[in-house]
C-alpha cells in the first residue's frame, strides 16, 4: 500500500501546524483510535504515518479490528473510543457500514467519529450514509499519504473534542438546572449554603469547600461584618457559624477575603474563590481543587453561578420575611410564633435543669396610657435590655404586649433572679419608671413536649401569680391544669345557664337587735344546674369574675333587686331594704353607677333602700377608681356596705376615704363570738363602726349566745342561720308577712 512516506509531505505538515505540539513525556492521556481494516499492513502502515503524533495535548493510543464483528466488539468493550478508521470492504462488502450503523445505532453513539477508507472509489457510500451517520470523511486508502492522514485525524479528533464538550456542557446545565432549581426551594441561609457546595461538587473535581458571607443578618447574635462560615463540606461541622479565621488556613482564608473585597473569583491550581453577588447579597464559595479546572468547568461554573445567585437573593428575601414573621419589632426578641418554636425545643430536647416562665410587667397599660405609647415602647426596649443582663444562658421573647417569654437554667430562671432585675427602676425617655412583674414558671420535669401546651402552661401559672396576692410568681404544676379544665368547663356551663334563665337570687333575711324586725335582706345569687344540684356562689362567682360573665350577671342582679323591693313595696313592706354583692370587674366598667342608677330608676325604687355591699379587696385594685364610683353612688342615695369587714388587707386610711353607711363583720369573727377571749376582733370592728358614725352589721349568727354578746357590744343588725337562711324571692315575702 502506498501510503505516503513522502518527506515533504511530513515536513509540510510539521510546518503547517502551529497546533502540533512537542511531544511531553508526562502527557498519560490519550486518544483512543480503533484501526479496522482486514489488511494487517493497512494497520502497521497507519500507525506509521501517525508515529509520534500529539493531538490537543494527547498522543494516540491503538487499537485493531481486522473484521467488522471484531470492531464491534472492541468499540463496545472500550467506550474511550473517539475514532474509528473503518475500511468499508471487509468480510463483506458492506461490513464496514454495518460497523457504522452499530456504533450510530445500536450503540448510540454520536460522540466517536468514524473515516469510512476504500480501496476502491466504486465502493463510495451513499452520500445518505455519510449525513445519517455523521460520517467525518471519506478516504480511498491511495489518498492516505501521511499529511493527509494527520490532517484527517487531526480534523476528527478536534470534531470528538469539541462534540463531548459540548455533551458535557449539556450535562452540566442539565445539573445546574435541576441544582438551582433545588436551590430555589431552600429557606434558609444555611441549607441554601449546604446545597450550593454540594451541587459545585458535581462541576469540577473539587475537594473541601465552604460557603462564606458577613454573618450579620443571617447568624444570630452576630452583628459584625467580618467573614463567617455558613456551609461546609468535608471540614467540620464546627465550623458553621464560625468566622473564617477559625479555619487555621492562611491561604484560604486570604483567597476568600480578596474575593469577597475584591468582588472577583481568586482562581489558583489549588484553589478557587468564587464571588456570588445578587440584589446586594454577597458570598464566597470557596473550593479545594483536586484537578486544574478545565475551560468548560470554568465556564459551566460561571453558569452555575448566574443561575444561583438568585436563589442566593431569595434565601434572604425569606430570611428576612420570617424575621418579620418570627421576631418582634420593636425589641428584636422572638415573638410569640418564634417562643413557641423554642418552647418545643425546650420540651423536646431541654436538660431537666431548664426552666421556662412568663414574665408580664403590672399596670404596663397605665403606664402605656397615662404617658404615651412612645415611651411605653421605650420602657419595653429598657426592660428587654435589662432582661438581657440575667445571663448568656438564657432566651428571651415577647410574647404579648407586655409579657414576656424566657428560657435558660433553673439557676437563674427563678423568682429571686428575675425579681431582682426589677430592683432599679427603668429609664424611658426623661422618666426612672419603677415597675413590677408577675412570673409564671415550669420547670422541665413539668412541662409538656409541645410548645404550644407549655405556653399554655405557664400562662396557667402566670394567671395564678397574677391573682396571687403574697407572692408575685407561681410554678406550674400539673393540678393545674385539671382546674383550668374544670374552671373552663364551669365558666362555658355558667354562661349557658345565665342565657337560659337559670340563675336565681335568693334573700337572707337581716334584722334589727334593736326592734327585732327584720329591716332588709341580703341578695345571694344561687345557681341550680340542669341536673338540680345548687352550685355555691363561693365557687361560681370568682369564675364569673374571672371571665368577665360578672358584668351580665351583676346587671341582672341589680335589676333583679329593685324588682324584688318594688314588689315589697307593692305588698306592704315599703321599710324593708335590699343588699346586693358587687365585684370588681364591675366597678371597672365605666358606667358601671349609671346601670345601677338606671336600674332604680326604672323600677321606681328609692334609692335608699338598695345598697352595694363591697368588700375591701375591691379596694386593693385602684383605690381611687372605686372611691369616685362610690361617692356618686352615695350621692344618688344609694347605701353602701363594707362587706366581709376584716378581712381584707386594706388600710384604714382609705376606708376613711370610703362614703360608707354599714360595716358587715365577717362571719369568721362572729363564729367563736362567744368563747373566753375569743370575741376581740369583732368588738374592736363593733367600736370602730360606732366611732366612724356607721351601723354595724353581723353575719353568721347560728345561736343564741352569739346573739347575746352582739347585744352586749351594742351590734344594731344581725343576718345568719339562726334567723333564716337565704331563701327564694316568694317565700321571703312570706317570711315578712310572719316576721314583721
Ligand atoms: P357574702 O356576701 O359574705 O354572703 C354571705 C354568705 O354567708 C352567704 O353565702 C350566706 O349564705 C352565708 N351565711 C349567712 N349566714 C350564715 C350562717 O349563719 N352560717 C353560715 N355558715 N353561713 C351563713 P353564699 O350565699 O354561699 O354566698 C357566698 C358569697 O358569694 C357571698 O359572701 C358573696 O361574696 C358571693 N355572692 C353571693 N351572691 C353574689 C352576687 O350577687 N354578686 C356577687 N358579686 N357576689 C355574690
Ligand atoms: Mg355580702
Ligand atoms: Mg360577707
């Protein structure tokens, strides 16, 4: 065969191709070329012309097929295949195009290129063949000289190159369009940060990388600028959150730094920092390289970068929605939403030491109202900033306009700690406001698993310390609970009751020791349930208090009252008053006198014979509120009656100030009235009441000696068991009709 081993033609060629290139022993990668042809010298005189050949780097690398069946074979065992020299005419005369059709068909593969060689021109393919097939050239073996041959090879070899390149582009998009797409998802910073290395992984041969950024914003409690670690792979995990000096790598560190400063990718044979930048945001990816990165990896990760950044941007557009979604405005603690969530933690996964409690500061809506919402807000951040004080190890929220959330050890969570941050008074504006809190607490051990259920927990105990008039905090306990319950469950069937009619208000007669007439009687509500069994007002009536039904029910009450004195009046009895019990809730209402008022009014009723019987805890809440209530009550004509005298904790400073007609003399004190030194709280009140110019009233006379050491001491009313029992509405006016 005369393949030409013409010298000019070599020497041209050397000449011509500025691409051919010295040959470097260190170059291990090669082209793999598959001879087939069924003439062995075919084969020596091929590798001949192409001795010493290099192309794009690599030198050529050999493989024979001497029939169509043996190149299938081959091409099948070796996918690193990128060119085939194919004679056409082998065992058959179309062996050659069937080994074609093999590799294109049942192979599917485009990437080899294939040179058809004839010996003979007749032999041509169809020009079909060679566009279905994507055939590179068409040789007769008489035009191989060697210039030829290179050239030709040359030519297929660049074409297999720039064709796998291009299947590799294609690869990598897919991947960094599927990637980006994952990292569309992402919520968070961190798992945003996770998922960018581990989708770079896949476009280069990369090795450790880390995903860095300014940690403020994004790292909590952070509020540097400097460089934190957010994603990390094959480093350690306790690196996360970290600043990048914690890394003890000199070059890294510096690499990552110029990228971020410099805004640019610091590319070196080890290493890369790529700078990620989208509306503002801005990162370093920073990766080891195993390998020198190839032009396409380079550009695919340039690629891969456009089509994350977005992501990038949009972690933090989210980061900075579930700020708003879990943090509280104005103090920048966790807000409720986010308390519940660390609640759960706590419940989950807290050490048995920990202990969460609610924090409510009193009377914050005088405060808020009587100097401003400004400096409320101003009093709320000073509190937050002195919370913070208690310690390192613990968690703060707000939770509720003036409540506040806690988390940390029992060593500090506790009522002496938290009450002592509340020692000094608080500066707001130009105002040192002294203020106060209640605490409710649970310990671990108490808690339940679920946030929202210790939430509720601790409220339960924030509510009793609320109510708790010795002390201002209360642990949880999980009796507690079981009363909520049951006090929920009263309080839903005390509404439907009250709706459906079903509240009765009962009269006890009291009578003056002086003429042994009955002068009035005392309204007690009772409460029948639909079952017949009488609830006590001792039970019921702080439930209606506490859940606001008091004010209805007070109303009716009053109401119910008048209509009672009236039908008195109507049989006779026009000297015969009437005593109503009045809560607190009521007096807070603002035109809480104006209903009582009215109520005489449309009943016709003098004023003089109802009277409001309070207790001096009404007192304990805002003195001055219900002094002002009381004076226009009097005013009206309307008695008032200091209730259950004694036992209270008020100061006699402001029952003095108190437009009072009675004292009532609790039944506490009457009860031993008549043993040896037993009777000396009850004549003390018996005295004070005559100096104070006020009647005296005792309840709970069950016999006769009480009744005689009343007398003795100059009591001018009684009302109690030994006179009669609270009773219905008809069988008092009976009462009267025997008793008058
Ligand atoms: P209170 O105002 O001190 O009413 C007197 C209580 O002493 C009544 O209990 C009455 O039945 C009871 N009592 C009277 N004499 C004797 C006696 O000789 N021996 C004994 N053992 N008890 C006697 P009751 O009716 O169970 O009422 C309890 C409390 O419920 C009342 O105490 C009052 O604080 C509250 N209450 C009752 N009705 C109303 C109401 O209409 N409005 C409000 N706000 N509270 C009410
Ligand atoms: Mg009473
Ligand atoms: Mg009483």
């Amino acid at each position: 065969m005369a393949v030409s081993a013409d010298a000019n033609d070599d020497f041209l060629f050397i000449d011509d191709s500025e691409e051919d290139e010295i040959l470097d022993d260190q170059t291990s990668d090669s082209w793999k070329v598959l001879i087939v042809d069924d003439d062995p010298e075919i084969h020596s005189v091929t590798q001949l012309a192409l001795s010493d050949l290099i192309v794009l780097g690599q030198r050529l690398e050999y493989l024979h097929a001497y029939s169509g069946k043996d190149a299938c074979q081959l091409i099948e065992s070796n996918d690193d295949i990128v060119l085939v020299l194919l004679d056409v005419v082998m065992e058959t005369d179309d062996a050659g195009l069937n080994v074609v059709k093999h590799i294109r068909e049942v192979l599917t593969r485009s990437d080899i290129r294939i040179v058809l060689r004839t010996g003979q021109p007749g032999y041509a393919p169809e020009e079909s063949v060679i566009k279905d097939y994507d055939i590179n050239d068409y040789k007769t073996k008489t035009e191989l000289t060697r210039r030829k041959l290179v050239t030709t090879v040359y030519a297929a070899i660049r074409s297999y190159q720039q064709i796998s390149s291009v299947t590799q582009n294609r690869i990598g998009l897919e991947k960094i369009i599927r990637g980006a797409g994952e990292l569309l998802e992402l919520r968070s910073v961190h798992e945003y940060a996770q998922g960018v290395l581990s989708q770079s992984q896949q476009l280069a041969h990369s090795g450790r990388s880390l995903f860095c950024a300014r940690g403020q914003g994004i790292i909590d409690g952070v509020d540097d600028l400097n460089l934190y670690i957010l994603g990390q792979d094959g480093y350690s995990s306790v690196l996360i959150n970290q600043g990048i000096e914690k890394l003890k790598d000199d070059s890294a560190e510096r690499a990552i730094t110029s990228c971020f400063q410099n805004k640019e990718h610091q590319i070196s044979a080890e290493s890369i920092a790529l700078y990620l930048s989208s509306g503002g945001y801005r990162a370093v990816i920073y990766i080891e390289l195993e390998q020198e990165l190839t032009e396409i990896e380079l550009q695919l990760i340039e690629v891969f970068l456009a089509n994350i950044a977005i992501g990038y941007e949009n972690v933090h557009l989210f980061q900075k929605l579930r700020n708003a979604a879990y943090k509280d405005w104005l103090t920048d603690l966790p807000n409720r939403l986010e308390f519940v969530s660390l609640l759960d933690r706590f419940g989950q996964t807290g050490s048995s030491d920990q202990v969460a409690g609610l924090i409510d500061i009193n009377h914050f809506s005088d405060i808020n109202d009587g100097l401003g919402q400004d400096l409320g807000n101003q009093l709320l951040i000073a509190v937050t900033a002195r919370l913070k004080t208690l310690s390192e190890k613990c968690t703060f929220a707000r939770v509720g306009a003036d409540v506040f959330g806690v988390i940390g050890p029992a060593e500090v969570v506790n009522p002496e700690h938290l009450s002592a941050l509340f020692n000094q008074p608080f500066g707001a504006g130009e105002q040192n406001l002294p203020i106060n809190a209640c605490f409710g607490l649970c310990e671990k051990d108490d808690a339940g698993s679920r946030g929202v259920n210790i939430l509720n927990q601790i409220n339960i105990a924030l509510n009793l310390a609320k109510k708790n008039q010795l002390e201002h905090f209360v642990y949880y306990k999980k009796e507690m609970e079981e009363q909520t319950l049951w006090r929920l469950g009263m309080i839903r069937q005390l509404r439907t009751d009250f709706a459906e009619n079903r509240l009765e208000l009962w009269y006890q007669p009291q009578l003056s020791l002086h003429t042994n007439k009955v002068i009035g009687a005392e309204a007690l509500l009772r409460w029948r349930t639909a079952d017949g069994k009488f609830i006590s007002p001792a039970v019921f009536v702080p439930l209606a208090e506490y859940s606001g039904l008091i004010i209805g029910i007070g109303d009716w009450v009053v109401n119910q009252a008048c209509q009672q004195i009236k039908t008195l009046e109507n049989n006779g009895f026009d000297d015969v008053s009437i005593s109503v019990n009045v809560s607190i809730p009521q007096f807070r209402r603002t035109n809480f006198v104006d209903t009582v008022i009215e109520a005489t009014k449309n009943h016709d009723v003098e004023p003089n014979k109802l009277e409001l019987e309070i207790t001096e805890n009404i007192l304990m809440d805002d003195p001055q509120m219900v002094i002002d209530a009381l004076v226009r009550v009097k005013a009206e004509g309307i008695s008032i009656a200091l209730d259950d005298f004694g036992t209270g904790y008020s100061s006699l400073s402001y029952l003095q100030k108190l437009p009072l007609d009675r004292l009532k003399v609790d039944r506490a004190f009457v009860t031993d009235i008549a043993q040896p030194g037993e009777s000396m709280i009850a004549d003390t009140i018996i005295n004070l009441g005559k100096q104070m110019n006020l009647k005296v009233i005792a309840e709970g006379i069950e016999d006769e000696a009480q009744q005689a050491h009343l007398i003795s001491q100059g009591c001018d009313e009684v009302q109690g068991f030994f006179y009669a029992k609270p009773m219905p509405a008809d069988e008092f006016l009976v009462f009267l009709q025997n008793n008058h």
